[in-house]
C-alpha cells in the first residue's frame, strides 16, 4: 500500500478557535499565505455537524494554497479532505480501511515507546512547556523526539526552539497556541520556516 506523502513543509498548524485572534478561515488564510501547507481542524467541542460545516469552509482556502487540510478524530469530515488525526488510542487499520489509501492518518503519542501503529505520522507531545494543554506533562525535552522516528514536535514549539526540535531529530513542526494566539499569524509561521531551515519548496 503507498503511503502518502506528508505536505511540505512539515509544518502542521492545529486549529483552536477558543484560542484564535482572528476567524478559522482568515487565520488560515493568512497561515497559509505565509507558506504553511498543512492545517488540522482540532474543533473536537463543535457539533459534528458544525465541525463539517467548518471543515466545508476552510477546504477551499486550503485548496486554493496547494495545502491540505485534515481533521482530528472526525471521520465524516476526514472524508471530505486530505484524512485525520487520531488521538492516542485511535483505529489506525479503521481509519485507514475508511478514508483509502491516499488519506494522511496521524496519531497522538505521548511517549516514544508507543511508536506510530502503523499512522503516517505521529505527534509527539509535549516536547516543551505548553500554555495550550498545561495538564499534559511534564515535557518530554527534545531529546526524546530521537525515539520516535516520523514525529512531528508537538509542544510549546517557537521560532526559538524550532531549530532545537529538528537537530533533536523531529521530523517536522506542529503547532497550536504559538500560531492561535499570535497577533500575525502569518509572521509566526514564517519565522517557524526559517528556525527549522525550510521554506515552501523545500522540506
């Protein structure tokens, strides 16, 4: 079976729209004008119906940016886009089995024992202090991304320890809060690139 290619750059930004400056859309908008190609509808709070609702909104900006757009935990609204973000104990085979072959299926690991159960990629959390979800700690520290190969570093990431993240062994970004909460959006993903060595044409 192939396995689909994680969007370039690796950077993975997470919705949260309790967190967010601005509207989903024109936050992502300007998330993926800035070079972003990956965006999760984490939205797990909203009525399925409202997540599919704003999944249906966001696929266009997405689309119209040669980006992918995936959801966490939705299947229905997984459908509809590029695949799904599992949490810890999700259905890997399932999802797969449900979205086809050519869907993303990523998974939520806390420890790098778990390894990545056959997703295509894991988030590894958290690797640093984080605002956005205290109660999950401590932080693993960045040495433990060497453990879990295909990890995104998940976790109080910043432009300030994006570099640390990757030499560490991280196979990308994924961030939350740092981009929700920042006044221009834009200007945090574009600093991320450039702390990790990348921009949108390369990986």
């Amino acid at each position: 079976m192939p396995v689909p290619p994680l969007p370039v750059p690796r950077l993975l930004v997470i919705t949260d729209r309790r967190q967010a400056v601005l509207p989903l859309p024109q936050l992502l908008e300007r998330v993926f004008a800035a070079g972003c190609r990956w965006a999760s509808v984490r939205e797990k709070d909203l009525p399925p119906q409202d997540r599919l609702d704003l999944v249906r909104r966001l696929i266009p900006i997405a689309r119209h940016h040669g980006a992918r757009l995936t959801v966490h935990g939705d299947l229905a609204a997984a459908a509809l886009c590029d695949g799904v973000h599992l949490g810890a104990g999700g259905d890997v085979a399932g999802a797969r089995a449900r979205l086809g072959a050519q869907a993303l299926v990523g998974i939520s690991r806390h420890h790098p024992g778990e390894g990545l159960g056959g997703a295509d990629y894991a988030t590894l959390s958290p690797i640093f202090e984080t605002a956005s979800k205290p109660g999950y700690g401590p932080a693993l520290g960045a040495q433990a991304l060497s453990r879990l190969p295909g990890a995104l570093a998940l976790g109080g990431i910043t432009p300030a320890n994006a570099a640390q993240a990757r030499a560490a062994g991280a196979a990308g970004l994924a961030v939350m809060g740092t981009v929700m909460r920042a006044s221009d959006p834009g200007a945090v993903v574009r600093d991320l690139l450039a702390a990790w060595g990348l921009s949108p044409l390369s990986g």
